[in-house]
C-alpha cells in the first residue's frame, strides 16, 4: 500500500497529521463562506506537504504520483468530510428559518409553514 515496510509512517504523517491539516484547511474554506472548490488547491498543497515529510523523515520517495495521489486521497477525503460538515452546520444555523438539518452532512429547505419547536431546528 505504502512505500515503507510499516505501516506506522503512513497512519502517523498522512492520516493522523496530513488529515488534521486538511480537516482544519477545508473547515477553514467553509467558514469563509468560499465554494468547495477553493478548498482544492488548499488540500492538496497540505498533501504535497505530506509527501515532504515523507520524504524528510522517513526517506520516502518526494515525487512520485503514485505515493502523492494516496496521499491527496486521504487528505481530500477527510477535508471534503471537514468542508461539509461545517458547511451544513452554518446553513443550519445561519438560515435556521430556512433550513433543517437532515443529517451530519445534509439539511433540507424547511416547508412553508413549519416552525422551529422549542428552538430546535
């Protein structure tokens, strides 16, 4: 899966540190109200610097496309997570006369008529 024999580097740098970098990048975009596609050249700038500690200290390969995609994929999953979790807790917030929140990711546009019970959305 990775280029060293553990697996330690890869759950330590690209997972544990490179998706906390890309989680607060993309939570970052989201609170600026930007599109998603601002978040992009963020995270993936977060996964070339995955690569460079790679590379940096555990003498990992620096340009190789196979190595960088893995690690643009975990980033960008886990700051699209980040990204769309802040972004539906602000429509529902924000606007919470005009959205509902449907799950951790979604909301909904409410239905004419119907009122927030109690303060809850």
């Amino acid at each position: 899966m990775h280029e060293s024999d553990s697996i330690l580097p890869f759950l330590l740098v690209t997972v544990a540190m490179g998706g906390w970098a890309g989680w607060m990048a993309a939570r970052a975009v989201a609170r600026g109200w930007r599109p998603y596609l601002a978040c992009l050249p963020a995270l993936l700038g977060v996964a070339a610097a995955v690569r460079f500690i790679h590379f940096a200290l555990f003498s990992g390969t620096l340009l190789s496309p196979h190595y960088f995609a893995i690690d643009a994929l975990v980033v960008l999953a886990v700051g699209s997570a980040a990204f769309r979790l802040t972004r539906a807790r602000q429509m529902t917030t924000q606007y919470r006369w005009l959205y509902a929140r449907t799950g951790p990711f979604t909301w909904r546009e409410r239905k004419e008529g119907q009122s927030q019970q109690a303060g809850r959305p």
